[in-house]
C-alpha cells in the first residue's frame, strides 16, 4: 500500500504576533494579549475564534501507515519551535510522497499550516507541486496534488463525506463514536489554550494523537465502503491497529483501547 500520513494539529493564539500587530503595552501578560484578541473576535464576529494567520502551531500529530509499520507520534513545542515543527512535518511529505488524510484539514489545518509556514520561511516543494513545473513527479501532480479539493492525495474526510456542503458536516468525535470508536477523550480544542497556559504540553499532545488514531480509524471504514478494503482486509487492519496501540502502553494508549472496548 502507498504511504498514508494522518495529522491533526493544536494551536494556540500568536502573542507574539498579536504583540506585533497592535503594538501592545510590553508589561501586558500573554492571557491578557490573548483575551483582547478574543473580544475584539466576539465584538466582529460573535465568537472567539480567532483568524487563521493568528493561530500558532503548538502542535502537529501524526500516524503514518507505511509497508509493515504503523507510527505515531508528535511534534511540538516546546521541544521545538514553530518553524521547525512546520518545516518537519513537510519534510515528512518530502520523503514520502503519503496520501495525507484529515478530518477538516481542508477548512483549518492546511490553511494554518499556510500562514505559518510562509511566516517561517519553511520550504514545502513536494506539497506545493500542481503539476505545472519541472519538479519530480510533476505531471501525475497535475491531475492529483495536495492542494486541489477534489483531488485524494489530500483526503479530508470530513469534507468528503458532507459532499463539500459545510453545512451537511459530522463532527469526529461523534461521528466516531457512533461507529464504535472511542472519539475523543477528556479534551477539546477549544480546551487547548487553558491547558497550554496551565503547562499541560504532554495532556495536549496526548488528546491531538488519539484524535489521529480516530481519524485513521474512520478512514479504514471509509475505505471499506468504497470498496478499497474487502471486509476480511478491514477487520485485519482494525486487529492490527489495536495491537499496535497496545504495544505503546502509554497511558493514553491505554485509556484509548479501554474506550475502544471489544
């Protein structure tokens, strides 16, 4: 099978941007950059979510299926910063040319990862390639590259399935659980900001990779009704996840498959 790479990523509001923008006092605190930001956001538009360009990258979750293996894992700060956790993730298309699958990356992660890469001066050849170039593969980008919304070397799921109407659109965590997964787990994202500011980096990460982990899961059964996977195929890769994700034995992992359950 090609290479299949799942993300997902966490952000959190760019104090330092915002600092920038608004030439804000030096002795206002990061909460309370962030809290002017999210009311002038609920004054414009009736809630605090803020523009695309202004949400920095806290963290990028991935699971990559890929001949025997299967791997997740995390980058994020503050290990890292910003541009080096962009900068990686696209190396990672660089290397491996994946089907890149997501759940509303289309709306909200690719976007962000947009703005700030282009802020970082990150380099992204591969994923950018539209088949108009000299570059590589050039000619099959044409008719499916990363960037198009109908093409599936980018797959967003949730998307695909509202047959591109945002309104016809499932939340994952729902969706998830009512096909027998176990959807999301004591976090969400508009959780996020709280706990970075409360230090729960690790709490974080966790709850962006099992919401990785969902998003793979309900690709396979995505894949079965369209008929790439037989029934039997399915049910070996559900085993084969499952077993994978136990040999992890990190606590989210083992809360993950309690939820699961059989």
């Amino acid at each position: 099978m090609n290479p299949v790479l799942v993300f997902d990523i966490e952000t959190i509001p760019d104090v330092p941007g915002l600092r920038r923008l608004h030439e804000l006092d030096p002795a206002l605190s990061d909460a309370e950059v962030a809290e002017m930001a999210f009311q002038q956001r609920r004054a414009q538009s009736g809630n605090d979510f803020l523009p695309l360009h202004l949400q920095r990258v806290a963290v990028i979750s991935c699971a990559l299926r890929a001949g025997k293996d299967l791997r997740v894992w995390s980058l994020a700060e503050p290990e890292q910063s910003e541009g080096e956790i962009i900068q990686r993730f696209f190396d990672g298309v660089e290397k491996f040319t994946p089907q890149i699958v997501s759940w509303n990356g289309g709306g909200f992660d690719l976007p962000v990862l947009h703005y700030r890469g282009l802020i970082h001066s990150v380099v992204a050849p591969r994923y950018w390639d539209l088949g108009d170039g000299d570059y590589g593969d050039s000619r099959d980008f044409k008719w499916n590259n990363y960037i198009s919304r109908y093409h599936t070397r980018h797959l967003d799921l949730m998307d695909l399935l509202a047959m591109y109407q945002p309104r016809a659109s499932a939340p994952l965590d729902a969706l998830a659980k009512l096909i027998g997964f176990p959807g999301k787990l004591g976090m969400d994202g508009s959780k996020v900001w709280e706990a970075w500011q409360a230090g729960k980096v690790a709490e974080i990460r966790d709850y962006c990779e099992t919401d990785v982990m969902n998003t793979y899961l309900v690709s396979l059964r995505f894949r079965l009704m369209r008929g790439e996977l037989s029934r039997d195929e399915y049910a070996v890769e559900i085993a084969f996840v499952r077993s994978e994700l136990e040999k992890l034995g990190k606590p989210h992992w083992r809360e993950f498959l309690a939820a699961w359950g059989k």
